[in-house]
C-alpha cells in the first residue's frame, strides 16, 4: 500500500536518488539504484549505489560496507528490490536475512522479473514497506530502464549547445565556440552518463568527432556512440572509424548498403546493423531504437544535428532536454537548433517542464521535460 512519506523518508530518500544519479552510465542493462541503511537509532550507516556493469547490486553492497548493526534499520532504495536470481542474488531475501524492519521504496520495478515479487517477499516476512517516496524523481534516473523493460526501446535524451538566441552555427556551418570550457566539460559528463550517444552522418562529415567523454578519469565510462548513415558515405580515416577499437561502435545503414562496405566496417571493429528506410528516405527510427534496446542501452543521448533533432523530436516521444545556452547573440541568419516542426497551432508542439538550471559561469543548463 501507498503511503504519504513524511519529511524524514524523504531526505534519505534524496541521498539514495542523488547516489543513484551520479552513477547513472555505469551499470551496463541495470538500472541505476541508490541505497541507503539508517540504524534505529536514526544514523546514516551506509550507502551505495549499483555496482559497475550492474553487479553487485546496491543493496548487497551497502549491507556489506555498512558501519554498524544493521538489524531493525530502515533501507533507503529508489527502486524495489528484488526478489530473483539473476546475474546476482535476490536483494529481498538478502534484507530480510539480515533482519531488516523496514525498507523504503521509491519506484517499483516493472521488470516481469521482479514486478511487485520482492514488496510481497519482503512483506510476507513482516518487514514494513513504504513506497513511492519521491517517484516522480526516481523515475527521472529508472526511466530509461523501466521503458525498455516495458516497450523495448530507450529513453531519448536530446543535447543541445546554442547561443542564447537559440542558434546552434553561423550562416557558414561555424560553431566553435558557442557555448563555454564549462559547458563543453558538463557535456562530456552527459555523455557519460548515457549508455549511447547518437548522431547523424552530417554531423561525422563536418566535425569528425569522437563522441568519447575526455574528462579525466572517466574516459572509461565513454558510451556507445552510434551514426545513422544511410548510405554509409563514413571515411575510413574519421575518427569515429579510426578509434572503433577503443569505444564501441554502430552504424545503423539501410536494407540494401553495400555488402563490401559493411564488411570492411566490421573488420574495423564497427558494428553494422540494417534497417528499413522511410518514404522521405529517413532510416526507421522505430526499429533503430527497438535494436538500440535490444543491445541493452537505457538511456541514448542524441547530439545532432538539426537533422536528427528535429526528426526525434516530431516522431519519438524524447524524454529530457539538456540545453545549453550560452551568451552570445548570433541573429537570424544563423543556424536555428531545431528545425521545421510544421506546427498549425502553439499547442501542437512539444512542452517543456524545467526541472533543473544549473549556471556554468554566465551560461546556463536547463534541463526540460519533455511533455506531449
Ligand atoms: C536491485 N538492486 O541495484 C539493481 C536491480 O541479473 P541481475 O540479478 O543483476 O538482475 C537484474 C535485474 O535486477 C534488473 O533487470 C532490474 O530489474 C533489477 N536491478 N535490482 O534489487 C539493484 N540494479
Ligand atoms: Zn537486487
């Protein structure tokens, strides 16, 4: 049963979603959960988040490091634990095991795995269970994995770097450098944050990025980068191609791509998968995210361009907006964000929830939720 958390359950609660936040990127197919063990004598004695690539799980690990008797403690988890074995033991049983009274749940994990299994596990064995304390913002970080659980894709997470008019290049294509150092840095942590990132063949032929995340020491939590590349027009010599070997690498190509140049590709380490193309020559977008669910990814960040933004936006439900803006002016001869959504009326488009601001030294990151 549901019901009202007082202030208490929620501040832990926060501690447990903020744990899970910052780790969000790291857990492989797992989703992202926050841990926290308060003693009866209400000290924090534990806390941790899922384990890398998934395993262990948070609840195991808090247990294990926890600094004091963890019997009749209250557990902190942003989403329900779980009551199977998997890849790794069941949290349930394990909470139970070590004498737990009560564990507080934000979000219940739809997963058909668990689904309700651990909450009837742990309530079964007396333990009192609270849940849906702070959900709406625990789904903010198990979004990505409950929706491909639930319908096989990912959640679309849309980046956006403009000037403060909204332009994201100069007439010419030029947009070094709009936004700040701190901005730019605060978008290579976004990317590892993400499992995959996602742009389209235009964006490789005039940038030749990388898609990593260079910060120092998280090089190894790059995501998956991905290009839609109809005609697989990709130079070998791009750098995409060329660090294949190091970061995972897929090009989604249509049905009918030269069969000598998907397998040149794959000799290089890129993997190559095929789906069907649109009448306006668009490749799927629907079996493109079915496939990028099928490979494990919850949560795709898509960084351009104006092409594929513009796309995903009016085809595909996209979750979060990051965008910042930075403070230049550029006017409107320059290159606009997101281009036509052929809108009759206001209400037609996309609204935006603000959930964040965060000011980067004189530029800003506003996250939106996206609201249809
Ligand atoms: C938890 N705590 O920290 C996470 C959970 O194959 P397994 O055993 O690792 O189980 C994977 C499933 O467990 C995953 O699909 C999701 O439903 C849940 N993840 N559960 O109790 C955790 N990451
Ligand atoms: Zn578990």
């Amino acid at each position: 049963m549901k019901i009202t958390s007082n202030n208490e359950d929620k501040r832990y609660m926060r501690y447990a979603l903020n744990l899970a936040k910052r780790n969000l990127g790291n857990t492989g197919k797992n989703p992202s959960v926050g841990c926290v063990i308060v003693s009866k004598e209400k000290k924090i004695i534990s806390a941790a988040s899922t384990g890398l690539n998934g395993s262990p799980h948070a609840e195991k690990i808090a247990i294990e490091k926890s600094c004091a008797d963890i019997e009749g403690a209250t557990v902190y988890v942003t989403l329900e634990p779980c009551n199977h074995s998997g890849e790794n033991p069941p949290c349930a049983e394990l909470l139970v095991k070590e004498k737990i009274s009560r564990v507080v749940i934000s979000q219940k994990d739809d997963n058909p795995l668990v689904d309700g299994k651990g909450i009837k596990y742990l309530k079964d064995s007396d333990v009192i269970v609270d849940t849906g304390v702070l959900e709406e913002e625990a789904n903010l970080i198990n979004g990505g994995f409950l929706n491909r659980v639930k319908n096989g894709k990912p959640n679309i997470n849309i980046k956006i770097a403009s000037s403060a008019d909204g332009k994201t290049a100069l007439r010419d294509g030029k947009s070094k450098w709009i936004t700040n150092d701190l901005s730019r840095n605060y978008g290579h942590r976004l990317r590892s944050t993400h499992d995959a990132i996602l742009v389209g063949i235009n964006t490789v032929l005039s940038d030749n990025p990388m898609l990593n995340c260079r910060l120092e020491g998280l090089q190894n939590r790059s995501p998956c980068r991905i290009i839609l590349d109809t005609t697989l027009r990709i130079p070998e010599d791009s750098k995409i191609i060329k660090t294949a070997k190091e970061f995972n690498t897929i090009i989604f190509t249509n049905l009918n791509a030269s069969r000598k140049k998907i397998k040149k590709l794959e000799r290089l380490n890129v993997k190559v998968l095929r789906v069907s193309q649109l009448e306006d020559s668009y490749l799927n977008i629907d079996e493109i995210l079915l496939e990028i669910g099928k490979a494990g990814f919850n949560n795709l960040l898509i960084e351009g361009g104006h092409t594929i933004i513009t796309s995903f936006l009016s085809s595909e439900k996209v979750k979060l907006i990051y965008w910042f803006s930075s403070d230049k002016i550029i006017g409107g001869d320059g290159l606009s964000s997101i281009g036509n959504l052929n809108l009759q009326n206001i209400k037609e488009g996309p609204n935006l929830k603000l959930i964040e601001i965060i000011n980067l030294n004189n530029n800003y990151l506003k996250t939106y939720e996206v609201l249809k």
